[in-house]
C-alpha cells in the first residue's frame, strides 16, 4: 500500500454495533442530566485556548442509550477559513455551512451517507401526477429553540406558515439573501417577485407558495423538475421564525435559531461558535434514542494549520479537515492507535476565474490560451497527490453515473498551441501581455502553493509575467464578487448533489445587470443566450438522459468560451479521533452531528 493509500482505499476504522431485538420507541432518558446552560457555555469558552485538558475526550457522566450508543460528550473542531454570517440566506461558504447546519433544518435533509432525500420538518409529501406540485405535511410538535427573540424567551411551534415566510423571503433579493436565484426559475411567481424586487417595485406574493387550510404546505412549480426535492434540502430552504429576523436585525446573521439539534448559545467568531445539545430536539435514531448524543459543539477560528493539527494530536480537536500531505504522512508513521481517516470521491471543484471586464482577458483567445498552458496532472502530482483528481474535462465532478462526461472534450496541455493562439489574439509573446495578477485566498492549505506552480508554467510555457496576490480570504471575496478581481482562484462544493448545481455558476440570471451590483453566484458575470436556452431547457425537463444531454452541452459551451479554467476535483478527506462513531463521510463534505457519539472503549 502507497504512503496514502489508506485514503483512497477509504479505510474507516469504526466498531460496529449490532441492532438488538426490535426497534423501540423513543427513549427520553430521564435519566441523563443535561449541563446547566450557562455551566456548560462557561465551560466550553473557558477552553477556547489549546491548552491544559482535553475536551474532546468523552466525559466520564455519560451513559448509554440503546443499541450501545452513548450520550456525552462536546465535538471540537476548528474552522481556518473565515465565516460570513450563520443566516442561511447569507451561506455561501462550506466553513459557514458547517455550523449552521447544526442549528437549522429544513422539510427535507441531504443524508450524510448516500446523499438520498429524508423527511425532515416534512414528515411526508405528496406529488400530483404533472409532477409540478407538491404538498408537504408538516411535522407536528416541532418547536424552535429558546430565544429572546421569542416572548419570554420560550420557543414556540414550527408551522406552515413559517415555511411560507422563509420561501417567500428566499425570493425576495436583499443585502442579507445572496441565494434568490435559487427557485427563480422553478416555482411559479418566484421570478415575478425577485424581478419586482430588483426593479424597486412593488413585490407580489410567490402564487406558488400556499399554506392549506389544515396545516399543509403547498408548492406549485412552472414545470417538472427532477432535482427539485435535492434543491429543498438546500440551505436556502432552511426554515427559522420572523422573530428571529425582527429582534436582531442586520446581527441576525450571528444569531441563529432554528429546530436543529444544537441551540446556539455562544458566538463570537474569531474565537468560538459553542452549541447545546437540544433537549427538545424531535428525532431520534434506529433504535428509538432521542438524538443527538453529543452535549454540544465547540468551533475554533485558528488560522494557522500546524497549531490546529498540535492541537488535533493532542486530543483537544476531535476532527480535522482537509488534511495535508505531511499531516498524512504523520499518521501513517503512527501505526498503531490510528485516528479515523475517512475518504470519499468530492464533488466539489478548484478552478481559477477569468474577469472578461479586464485586459488581457476580453479575448477568448487569451484564455484559452492560459488553459492550455497548465499541466493539471502534473499540478495534483507535484503537490496533491491522492487528495485530489485532475480537472481533465471540466467543471462537473466525477461521481454522477448518468452524467456523459465523454461528451465534454478533454482539456488539453498544449503550451504550443496556447502560443499560437496568443499570436492570433495580437500577441508576438505572452512577454507583450500586461502584468497578470492571481488573486488567491490564504484559508487553504493549498491554494498559495498551487498558484505558485501555475505561476511558474505559465511564465514558463507563455512568457506570461504572473504575479501570486495573496488575501484574507473575506476581502479575497469581497474583490471577485465586485468585479475587481483579474484573475482568481474560487472553488466550489456541491450544496445538492446534482451537476446542474455546478452549472447554476454560470447562468446569467444568476448575474446582476447592474455590474455595479455584487454577484455571488455567477461570479464570472458569464451571459451566453445559447447556455441560458440550455440550461432552461435541463431545468425543465424530468427525463433523466435528455437532461444529462442538455447540462453536458451547456458544460461544453462554457468551456470553448474558457469563461473559467478548472484545475482539479478534491477528495473529501477527514480525520476524527478513535472514539468518534457515525459520522460518514460524504462527497459534499458537510458534518452531520446529529447522530454521532463518542464511545469511550477507544480512548
């Protein structure tokens, strides 16, 4: 076995208990004290240095519930890149999403293990025979957490009508919504209303957004979608109160109440996100335990990676992310008492942005040059190895069985033919090109060193003069999201795992007009009428192969305009401490602690 093979063999060191007798019902446990809130918060930032103790180790007051899972415990990890905000209108970032998620829920969720469709705050759902609409029963006696927000402080119940309020805020466009596009298209009246909003008129209601008489939710689309359960699971569809949104204001973003397993009690970003196990939460597992097991959730903001891995050997973190090559290479020198390392194929893309607004980049020629021009293969060889796959064909991950990637041409190393379309574009060198500036993001363990390279062959390969721009990663994307950025390394991860969700980057209604405005989601501010009528025509069209067709092609137009230039597919890797049990990994890289525990027997 190679020095990483134990990733790409996905090897996940995990003891199996077996269910017992049958399924039973929800177990309360009467039994099991919680933490004082305000002792348990006291405790959890008291430990915000990497010092002393550690406390990700399972506590010694937990017990066992059913089928030999165990209650107790706090989960600590660290998070490099910046949060933006905890509202899920404003998530955009994988590092914001984490927390979140812990916190909010919506009618469906994405499964950490098969990324499949589960009831959530629906408990079911109906689906007409034109398969356009579809009516949700709510899930009863579901409650949102105990918040000031809320008449003294006591959460009430979750109802239709507070899904009716998040959809229709979800289509309405604003400084905190940067995920409008999100139905647009989809659900009748919700373009009508985004529209309103961007010209400053007055909004109408979303017609396709009704609450029923008895207690149902009912949403009505302009045509068929196929992915449209896999979009509802999206943070854009979580649901939280209007109270939450008129008692905090513009500080909503940093104060979240939701109905999901944790009750955020602290956050202070820059030094910690604490959450509470809630006690009231409606779920329980396979074996009828009330979930979740954990006491609560302690999120870390250290920048920098060698005191966060200190810190993860130690025992004080209990997970890891994004692993680098040394620290890899650390663990197979472990031998015995290996943490989990858990692997799995990511759907997710690096890729660098071209700003067609800015010279040499107006000339698709000059772009297409600079693609031609890197060796990806050699790129993930040199510094990534196992962690990642070459960018060979494009945007879309592998991973998608119905995708026809074949139909997408291969992206070609060619640095002759990158010459000769400099030539074509007025160039005699790539030396008579003004000065390139890479922008990159230092939240990355790669993203520095990666450009470097690239900077390297394209000096080398083009005579083109780079020049690596190295920012904090908020003002990183403050600059592409305003246009103000030249050249930019951006990645993405898919937040419902569908190919068309990588596509959706370069949609043109998913740009601004006004270029003054901020674009979040088409960052590239790409707009070709032919990929517009083709992605259109994907999104309404449910049978499954004619829709592959369509994205592929949208997918082969963006690159023949070499809008962006794909460099490489991650592999989701992370690394948990021995005692941590059902926590799988997935493609989308997103934690689930809902139903994870510690058992102590491997400590």
């Amino acid at each position: 076995m190679s020095l990483y093979g134990f990733i790409t063999t996905g090897l996940l060191i995990v003891t199996k208990v077996p269910v017992e007798g049958p399924m039973p019902s929800r177990v309360l446990l009467p039994t099991v004290k919680p933490l004082h809130t305000a002792l348990l918060v006291f405790l959890l930032l008291a430990l915000t240095t990497w010092s002393g103790c550690s406390p990700a180790e399972p506590d010694s007051r937990s017990v066992y519930g059913k089928g030999g899972r165990r209650y107790g415990g706090v989960f600590n990890y660290n998070e490099a890149g910046s949060v933006r905000g905890l509202f899920p209108l404003g998530i955009t970032q994988l590092s914001s999403y984490r927390s979140a998620a812990q916190v909010y829920e919506g009618l469906v969720r994405i499964d950490g293990t098969d990324l499949s469709v589960k009831p959530a705050l629906a408990s079911s759902w109906d689906v007409d025979p034109t398969g356009t609409i579809y009516t949700f029963r709510m899930r009863q006696g579901v409650r949102f957490h105990d918040d000031a927000c809320f008449e003294n402080g006591s959460g009430r119940e979750m109802t239709a009508e507070d899904v009716l309020y998040c959809f229709t805020e979800l289509c309405t466009p604003g400084p905190a919504n940067q995920l409008a596009w999100l139905l647009q298209d989809l659900v009748v009246g919700a373009g009508a209303r985004i529209n309103a909003a961007m010209a400053g008129t007055a909004l109408p209601p979303v017609q396709g957004f009704e609450v029923l008489p008895d207690g149902r939710f009912r949403i009505t689309l302009n045509s068929p979608a196929a992915n449209f359960m896999q979009v509802l699971a999206h943070q854009g569809c979580w649901i939280y109160p209007r109270e939450m949104v008129a008692h905090y204001g513009d500080e909503m973003i940093w104060h979240p109440v939701g109905t999901g397993p944790f009750v955020a009690r602290s956050v202070k970003v820059g030094n910690a996100i604490v959450l509470e196990r809630n006690i009231a939460y409606w779920d329980v597992d396979e074996h009828g335990n009330a979930l979740p097991f954990l006491d609560g959730v302690r999120v870390t903001f250290e920048q920098d990676r060698s005191k966060e891995w200190d810190a993860f050997e130690s025992g004080t973190l209990t997970y890891y992310a994004e692993p680098d090559r040394s620290a890899l290479t650390a663990l197979a020198a472990r031998g015995s008492a290996q943490p989990s390392v858990l692997s799995a194929a990511g759907l997710s893309v690096q890729f660098y942005g071209f700003s067609r607004f800015h010279l040499p980049f107006t000339d698709r020629r000059v772009r297409q040059a600079f693609s031609l021009a890197i060796d990806r293969r050699a790129l993930v060889d040199s510094l990534l190895g196992d962690l990642a796959l070459p960018a060979q064909r494009g945007m879309v991950p592998p991973g998608f069985s119905d995708y026809p990637y074949d139909s997408v041409p291969l992206l070609r190393y060619d640095p002759d033919r990158g010459k000769q379309l400099l030539q074509e574009a007025g160039y005699n060198s790539g030396a008579e090109l003004p000065t390139v500036y890479l922008q990159v993001s230092n939240d990355g363990p790669a993203y520095v060193r990666v450009a470097s390279a690239v900077q390297v062959m394209l000096e080398r390969n083009l005579g083109v003069q780079t020049v690596v721009s190295v920012l904090p990663a908020e003002q990183h994307f403050v600059r592409v999201e305003r246009a103000q950025a030249q050249f930019w390394r951006e990645g993405w991860v898919a937040d419902h795992p569908d190919p068309e969700n990588f596509l959706a980057l370069f949609y043109g209604r998913n740009a601004p007009s006004d270029t003054t405005e901020p674009s979040f989601l088409n960052s590239t501010r790409y707009r070709n009428q032919e990929f517009d009528r083709l992605f259109q025509a994907a999104q309404s069209t449910i049978e499954p192969e004619e829709r592959m067709r369509l994205l592929a092609h949208c997918e082969r137009i963006l690159m023949e305009d070499a809008v962006v230039l794909p460099l490489y597919h991650e592999r989701m890797v992370r690394v948990l401490q021995p005692w941590v049990r059902d926590l799988p990994i997935n493609g989308m890289d997103f934690l689930q602690l809902r139903s994870a525990w510690f058992d102590r027997q491997d400590r």
